[in-house]
C-alpha cells in the first residue's frame, strides 16, 4: 500500500495544511477526563500532526475534537509519536504530536480541518491538481 513519495514521506494519503486550525485531545484516567488544547499541523485521511503543550498517553484511546465552534463531534485518534524540543517549527517546551485515526477522518472532520486550505483554492478548477485527490474519494 502506498510508497515513498517524491519528498520520501511514506504515506497512503496526501497532507494537507491546517494552517494552525485549533482542536482539544481528550483522553480517560481513571474514572476522569483530561484535555489538551492542540494545534493541528497538516492532516491526512490517515492521520495528522498538532502542536501542543503536553503529550497524551500512548497506551490510551485519545479523542480529538476541533474548536470550530460548531457542534461537538468528538473523534477517535491514537498517538503514534511525541517529540519535544526543537525541531524546526516546534518551540523548545512543546511536543510535536502525530495521531492516526483509529476508525478513518470523517468528512467532517477533514472539510473543518482544512478550512483555510480550502478557501485558498475557491478560485481553482473544480478538477485542479490540489484537489484532485480529495474529489475523488468514497466518503462515508
């Protein structure tokens, strides 16, 4: 299933920017609920990367909701890796986190993600390269 791409980024799906779209983790201790607000990166329809101040548990189910004030549609997620320090874009005391969807991105999900990317292609062809990829999926 999906090989390396040109940038040698091994992934199923293409990235797309968020630019910046805020989302809160949550996630069960016990018999309380703990969140992080996030910032999400780029998203896929695998998975995306956020910006956050703490790490949630690898050993968890992790729920990822977007701050679009909208209604609440909570979304399962698992942490595949956690990186703090500098890393480019990545500000010392933060982590740099990458979820995987645990059931798939809903459309949902996705279209609110990446809002700002898509009002930055309002002007394009319906069939544009960028969008290409996106048009021709099975939602659910």
């Amino acid at each position: 299933m999906g090989g390396y791409s040109a940038s040698g980024d091994k992934r199923a799906t293409p990235r797309y920017t968020t630019h910046g779209a805020p989302a809160r983790l949550g996630w069960k201790v016990g018999e309380a609920y703990r969140t992080i607000d996030v910032r999400l990166k780029d998203i896929s329809m695998g998975g995306f990367a956020a910006i956050a101040a703490a790490a949630p548990p690898a050993d968890s189910p992790i729920w990822v909701c977007l701050d679009a004030g909208e209604t609440e549609s909570w979304v399962e997620v698992s942490l595949v890796a956690a990186t703090r320090g500098r890393i480019l874009f990545v500000p010392k005391r933060t982590y740099l986190l990458r979820l995987k969807f645990t059931n798939g991105c809903t459309f949902d999900f996705f279209k609110h993600a990446i809002r700002g990317f898509a009002q930055d292609h309002v002007s394009q062809d319906y069939a544009s390269d960028d969008l290409k990829w996106f048009n021709s999926q099975s939602w659910r």
